[in-house]
C-alpha cells in the first residue's frame, strides 16, 4: 500500500511554475496544414503586460530628439553596450542579440508608433483592449485569438495532453475550446476520484464539469524533462516557458496556435539603459524567441511570433529615471514564416509638438492592422471576418500586406 | 426551531469562511439566525486587529532590513578581499546544524529581529513571483543572456529574517482565518487588503512588511471609515515602496533641484484608477500629475533616519514640490502634509469612489454582475454615513439581495484552502503547505501580479488547470486527512440538508474515505460561494 502510494508521488506529473508567464493553447488540431506546399502555420502570441516601452527596445537613435528625452536611459551606437544598428535611424536593445540574428536573416521585424485604438493609461484596460480586439474597454468575454480560431475551419480534437496553466489568457478566451498548461510537481488525483467528480458535477455544476474535463484531458500526455520544474530566475523561467511551449507546438497533434505572457515591464523607476532591469526583462524575451526557434525545428518556417504590448511609455524619462505610462510603442514579430529585416514606421518624430498630449510617442500604426495582416497570411482569414468578428468595427484598420512570406 | 440550512450556507459561505468542523455547531448556529450569526462580529470592531507576540511594527521591521542588507554587504566584502576569484560564490556559511529545522514560532522571529541573525548570506528574491524585484536588477543578476539556471543546487538554507517574518505574518493571519466563528470580518480584511493591495515580490522591504501593512493600514479601519482607510494606506511605508513614491521627487523641491530628479506618477495614478475614482470616475492626466505633485515629499526613512525612525512615514519637506496645485477643479494651497492629506480627503469622499467601491464590494460578495439596486443602495449608504464601512457591511448584510443571489461564484484558491482546512479544524502551525498551494493555484499570497490585486471573478478561478489542481490537492489532502474522518459527519457539518443529495450520494458511494474527503472537498458546496 504505502509503495504504491510513494510510486504516485514519484510518477508526478510534470511541474514547472511559470513567473509571471502564462500559455494557453488551443485544443483542436484545425486544418490548416496545406497539402499542397506542405505548410502547416502556427502563431504564437506573446503579450508583455505593464507597458513595454517601445523607445528602449527600438530606440529611434536618429531622430535628433530621443537622447534628449530618454537622457540618462538612453540607447546609443558606441559605448560599452553599442545598441545593434537595424537600420540608419532604429537601433535594437543590446540585450537582444536573437533577435538582432533573425532580423539580419530577414525572419524578424519591427513595427514601430503602434498601439491599439485605447488611449487612455491604465494598464488593466489597456490590457482588456489589446487581448479583447474590441475598441474600447468594458469587454472581457472573448478574446481575439479565440474569435480567430472560431473563423477556422475545425479539424480533429488533439488527443495528445498538455498539462495546463492556471488561468487563460483573456485573447485566448472564448467560445473556441482552448487548453493551458502550468505545469507544477504535484501528486495528481486518480482518474477514478476525477470521474467521480465529474458526474457529480455534471448533475450539480455543469459549468465545472465543463472545467474540470479540459483540464483533466491536457493533464495526459505532458512528458519530457524539459517541463519539469527548475529553479532560476525570471529569465530562465521565460526561456523555459518558451522550451515547453514550442516543444509541445512541435508535436504533430500538437496546438497551432498559442498565447502567453510575460509580467514586469512596468519600469517606473530605475529603467536602466543598455543595462539594468528592462535589459534584464529583454534578455528573458530574446531567449524565449529562440527557445521558440529552436524548440519548434521545422517547423519554425511556418511560425510567426507576435509580440505585443497593451501602450508604450512616457518618451521622456521621468524623475525616477524611469517611465510612466504612455501610448505608442513597437510590435515585434519573429518567426521564419515573417517577411523580415525591416523597422516598418510611419515615424511621427519626437517634437514637442508631434509627441502625443505632449508626452508620448504618437501611434501611426494601428495595432489590430498589423495583427491582422498576420492572421490574414498565415491563415487566409478574410478582411471581413478580421473587421467584424475577430476585431469587431475596425473596418478602418486594414490587414497590413506582406507581413507574411 | 426555524432551521434554515441554505440561508446558514449564505452566512457562512457567501460571508464567511465556512462552517468549522467539529464541535463547533456552526451550522446549526447559523442556520437558527443566520443574518445575526454574520452581523455579531461586527459589533467587535477590536476583534478584527491582529496582535500576536513577535509580530513587529513596520520600522522595527524596515530597520530588520537594513540590518540584515548591511550584513550581507560586509560578508560579501569580506569575501571579496578574502578570495581573490572571479565570482564570490557568497554561500552561507557551512556551520549551519544540518537537522535543524526551520522554526516558526513568533517568538523565535522576534529573537531573531533583536539581533541574534546568523551569518550573513544573499538575500532569497522569488523569482517565482509575478513581478520581478527591484533586487533583480542588481548587477550580479543582469546577465541580458544568462542562458540557463545555475547548473549547481545550492545546499538548503536556513531561512533569512525576511521570509521568517514573511511565514509568520502568513501563519498568524492563517491561524485567525482557521479559528474566527463565521469569518466575516477576516473576509472584509482580505477584500480591501486586496482593494489595496501591494505586492511582497517587490523587494526585500516589501516582502517584510505585507503582513505589518495589512495589521496597521487594513485591520484598523475595516469596521471604520473609508478615508481613514486610504491615509492610512497612502502613508504607509509598504505602499510608497511598492508603488514607489518615496522616489517621486518635487521636480521644483530642492531635492529634486539638487539631484536633477523629479516626479514619478505612479501611486497617485494607481490611486485614482484603482483605490478611489476608478477608471472613467472623472479624473485627467493633468489630475494624475497634479495628485503626483502633491503628495511628493510622501515617503519613508531610510537606513540613516536623517529624516526620522529608519522604517517610518515622513513628510519629506525637501522632495515636496511647492507651489498650489489643482485637482478635479479644485486648488490646494501648499500646506505641506496637509495639502496632500486634503486632497485624499477630497477624493475619499467624491461620489465616483462610492460608485467604485460599493460596485466592487458587491461583486466580491454577491455575484459577477452585481444587482444594480443593491449597488445604488450601498453607494448612497457610502455617501450618507461619510464613507462608514461597518456602515457599508451591515447594508450589505440587511439587503434581501445578498441572500436571495445562487450561490455562484467560485471561493478564490485562499476561501478554498482556509474553508478546507476550518472543516477539517487542523489549525495549521507552519504555513508551508498553504504557501506553496496558494502559488500552485495562481493566488500567491500578498503577491498579486498587479496593483490591481487578484481576480475577483468566476472566470478567473474556474479555469481548467485551476480546478484541475484544486482536485489534485484535495486528493492530497484526502489521502493525508481521509482515514481519520467520517466524510459524511464532515458533509453534516459543512451543509447538513442543504447538501445535494447528489453531492451526499457520491460521498456515501466513494470507494474510500480518502476518495470521499476529496469529492466532499470538491463538491459545489465547498466550492461555490
């Protein structure tokens, strides 16, 4: 009795604790794989929650500007931390080598002014809107991703089990099935004790017999030593939220489509430069994008990664030697399947008088145009379905072409 | 004898933490009287502090802090001149007693604050927690690529001041949640404690002082006035680091003339949007920089005290920005400290904060979408009685809606685990088990990702991994807990005929008392509120 109890402790299931990251994955195996060409997309959308700021990542060192506003934060060409020139104007984050290396091999690119149509500056509503895909706050039922999924043609349940995250993200939430993965050592319940549970709830609480089913069926088949948990800190943890993320995109059943999270971009205070804690926080991000690269194989021809954020930051750094909350800032977007090597920007300048409200990168970009574009060329979604269902009225912000190879 | 077993699970579930477990009758208690079985705590505003021996004051503990800072700092210098490698590997020293275990008790913890701290080792951040520390940021950490975790596992060691202090806060508060009759007010405690949340993974000082802020800022006034409640938090050394305001300088002050410094917006955003006005409540921009202004010079002494006691609110003079400010329409002459606390007056008392907080409080404690009557009613109790939050309670607890609403919402993973543990009546004494739980289940304690503080909605909780690990856990506790228990006396206990009888079938038809005590854990009746 008692080694056979001990044998489950062993056998537990595969753990790891996220820090701050959440995924989410959606449950069907759709049919996109085209028979023809032999492609098989899949996207993986990355969101930073507390406002990246967009200046400091992408810093537009050739505006006459920007040393001025970022003062003792800025990026610059020379130094002991030389930012990576991506162009004559836009220099990346010396913490960012990856993706300076899949920008050189035309599979990352930058868009820069951007932000969603909120333009207030709170990050929870800010956040709402950018996962929502709605114009404005207040709606939480769905998410984006979700309404996207819904527009695709459905293929086989995946019968191959993830262990699942604790909470979804809200653009992954909705009416499309979807599964998480967290995965933590725990000795986990029998089945038998779990089926008993699920008929009591499905005679008394429909809603968590509904629950408990999705994540009792990702609870299978999670293997591999990658997912077990390790100690670290927040970058290690992004690097294996990623590992585990992409290994299980890679599987032949596995999820398409997934959306995750990174905390802590709030930097008020003490921001840092080329060094210093946003370094720290990009440098977690940069591994993550080539965990995915890695993780994914061959199949990271056909992924695209989108990285996104719910506003930018203050361009003037504030009197902590941080930033506060601001508006426009940069979309990333890594993956072999992007049209990359380039900063795409309508660029507003940084004057007093082009800055927004006088204190912010003004957007030119809109975000949902972007995001668009993606699932337009991965996916074929049409401009209708993006304007209507999956963005609802945002007829005005068109798919932006050629995102997508 | 008028037993009404539904309205008792109201009272105790939709109140409070649930009914305890053995002789305690709550049930019967409840369900005899149940609207005076929640109102008699709040006739004892005196119960709701928190006092228990080696529980220390904010600067008493902001002062622990320097200390053991300073401790690591001269071990690390030590190590330094001592060997001259590349990389101090800063171990603890190696004396430790190997079978010691980690003692808890206050006591101990307050022996150890007076001085008595071992030998200096770095400090332990979480990097499990949500947002990353200050700490983090240090250079022996800021490796932009630093590919892999440390390939070495470094021997256990013995807990710092820090987290000894972090697990007692966490015990004793644990300990009352376990004990109290119907729980009410400790769930008021946890409801504004998360209304004005601060977060422990933002630093060392952060993490020491989250069970002090809620003691000396949350517990005072939960049975008192709203506007109390908000200075006390505002001035509050947790919150002014948390949302770092003690950085924030007068960009005119001589501080920030001096060191070329200046404001930092984010408490006086964070307390419009989130603590008073909330979003759309009718405030600008221009209002968030003004209230910044103003409460510049907010903050807490440092290790030196030039200002004060190391660890204590103080009006910086020096770092206020001086001049009047306006905000929402009105002006504020410079008064120093009183312009500020003014200004929260002013706000604390604006009729968005009632909206704000009357429509959260009836989120929390009725359902999702909150009935719009019950709303309208609390918001003009709010305005009427001058922000009077027993006041606000007893509204709550007199309306009709609040006992008509289903019981829907999900118990968030801490109602969970401390209702567990009240109907299993194991007072815990080591918080381990409910720590690494709560982390499991998305619901650090005293940790919340955000400002905004957890979630406080059904679709937050009931997501496929949550409840998955929920049921894992019960199944722990089932195996551990089940040969000793009669899971049906436990059904009687936590709803008697309230329970469904499909609920009762499946704990009477379990193939064990292991198995039943998880499903009796899992049933809807522990599970919803």
């Amino acid at each position: 009795m008692i080694d056979c109890a001990e044998n489950r402790l062993l056998t537990s299931r595969r753990g790891l604790l996220l820090g701050g990251a959440s995924f989410a994955a959606w449950a069907y195996l759709p049919k996109f794989a085209r028979a023809a060409d032999g492609r098989d997309p899949r996207l993986i959308v990355v969101i930073l929650r507390g406002a990246l700021d967009g200046l400091s990542t992408v810093a537009p060192i050739g505006d006459p500007d920007y040393a001025g506003l970022h003062g003792a934060i800025a990026l610059t060409a020379d130094g002991a931390h030389p930012a990576i020139m991506l162009d004559t104007f836009f220099a990346l984050h010396p913490a960012m080598p990856e993706f300076a290396r899949m920008y050189r091999d035309m599979h990352a690119a930058v868009i820069h002014a951007v932000a969603t149509p909120y333009r207030d500056r709170s990050h929870f509503d800010g956040q709402d809107v950018l996962e929502s895909g709605y114009a404005g706050p207040g709606r939480v039922q769905s998410g984006w991703l979700n309404r996207a999924l819904e527009a695709l043609p459905r293929g086989e349940r995946v019968s191959s089990a993830l262990a699942v995250g604790p909470t979804t993200p809200l653009v992954l939430r909705g009416n499309a099935p979807t599964v998480g993965w967290a995965p933590v050592a725990l000795p986990q319940a029998d089945d038998d004790t779990a089926m008993r549970l699920i008929d009591l709830y499905r005679h008394r609480d429909p809603a968590l017999a509904a629950v408990l089913s999705q994540g009792l069926q990702l609870e299978k088949a999670a293997s591999g030593d990658d997912m077990k948990p390790k100690p670290g800190n927040a970058v290690a943890q992004m690097r294996q939220v990623a590992r585990g993320a992409a290994k299980l995109m890679a599987a032949d059943d596995g999820p398409r489509i997934a959306a995750l999270a990174f905390d802590g971009w709030d930097t008020h205070a003490n921001e840092g430069g080329p060094v210093g804690r946003l370094a720290f926080l990009l440098g977690g991000l940069d591994g993550a994008l080539a965990e995915f690269e890695s993780g994914l194989g061959e199949r990271w021809r056909d992924t695209v990664v989108v990285v996104a954020t719910e506003f930018g930051r203050t361009a003037r750094i504030n009197g902590t030697d941080g930033t506060d909350h601001g508006t426009g800032t940069i979309a990333l977007l890594a993956g072999g399947a992007v049209k990359g090597g380039r900063v795409i920007a309508d660029w507003p300048g940084l004057k007093p008088a082009n800055l927004f409200e006088a204190r912010d990168l003004k957007p030119t970009t809109d975000l949902r145009s972007v995001i668009k574009g993606v699932l337009q060329g991965q996916f074929g979604l049409s401009d209708r379905v993006l304007a209507e269902t999956v963005f609802p009225d945002s007829a005005g912000a068109r798919p932006m072409k050629g995102l997508v190879t | 004898m008028a037993r009404d077993s539904q309205a008792a699970l109201v009272a105790l579930n939709r109140f409070g933490f649930g009914a305890r477990g053995g002789a305690s009758g709550d049930l019967i208690n409840a369900a005899s009287d149940p609207r005076g079985f929640v109102k008699a705590e709040l006739a004892r505003p005196n119960g709701v502090l928190l006092e228990a021996p080696g529980l220390q004051s904010t600067p008493q503990l902001g002062q622990a802090v320097f200390a053991y800072q300073d401790q690591v700092k001269q071990a690390r210098e030590a190590a330094a001149k001592a060997g001259a490698s590349t990389e101090a590997p800063s171990q603890a020293p190696p004396d430790q007693k190997p079978g010691l275990r980690r003692n808890l008790s206050l006591n101990a913890v307050a022996t150890e604050i007076a001085g008595q701290m071992a030998g200096a080792k770095p400090p332990d951040n979480k990097p499990t927690d949500n947002k990353p520390a200050d700490s983090m940021a240090k250079p022996d950490s800021m490796q932009p690529n630093a590919a892999a975790p440390p390939a070495a596992k470094p021997a256990p060691q013995p807990l710092n001041v820090i987290q000894k202090t972090f697990r007692a806060e966490a015990l004793a508060r644990l300990q009352r949640a376990t004990l109290v009759e119907c729980g009410f007010t400790e769930r008021l405690v946890v409801f504004w404690s998360n209304h004005f949340c601060i977060s422990a993974s933002k630093g060392e000082l952060a993490r020491i002082w989250a069970g002090a802020f809620e003691r000396e800022a949350i517990r005072p006034h939960v049975l008192g006035r709203f506007s109390d409640m908000l200075k006390a938090v505002e001035q509050h050394p947790a919150m002014l680091f948390f949302l770092d305001n003690q950085q924030s300088l007068g960009p005119d002050s001589r501080a920030g003339q001096n060191r070329k410094r200046g404001l930092n917006e984010n408490l006086a955003r964070e307390i419009m949007e989130l603590h008073t006005l909330g979003v759309g409540g009718g405030y600008t921009q221009d209002d968030v920089t003004s209230l910044a202004r103003i409460i510049t010079g907010w903050t807490f002494a440092g290790r030196q005290g030039q200002l004060g006691a190391p660890g204590s609110f103080v009006f910086n003079v020096n770092a206020h920005q001086p001049g009047p400010q306006m905000l929402l329409g009105k002006t504020y002459e410079p008064t120093g400290l009183a312009q500020g606390e003014a200004a929260l007056a002013d706000i604390a008392h604006h009729p968005s904060t009632a909206n704000f907080i009357a429509t959260k409080f009836v989120r929390h404690f009725v359902a999702d979408d909150p009935p719009p009557a019950l709303v309208a009613r609390l918001r003009d109790v709010f305005i009427k009685t001058d922000g009077d939050l027993k006041a606000l309670a007893t509204a709550l607890v007199e309306s009709d809606e609040a006992w008509r609403a289903p019981l829907t919402k999900m118990r968030s993973p801490y109602d969970f685990l401390v209702a567990s543990g009240r109907l299993l009546a194991r007072v815990p004494e080591d918080p381990g088990a409910y720590l690494n739980n709560l982390n499991l289940l998305g619901q650090p304690l005293w940790s919340p990702a955000g400002p905004n503080g957890f979630a406080d909605t059904s679709a937050a909780w009931a997501a496929p991994e949550g409840i998955k690990l929920r049921l894992d856990i019960a199944a722990q506790m089932g195996a551990r807990l089940g040969p000793n228990i009669d899971p049906l006396d436990l059904l009687e206990f936590a709803a008697a005929d309230a329970a469904s009888i499909e609920t009762r079938k499946t704990i009477e038809r379990a193939e064990s008392r292991q198995q039943a005590l998880a499903l009796l854990l899992m049933s809807p009746e522990m599970q919803r509120r």
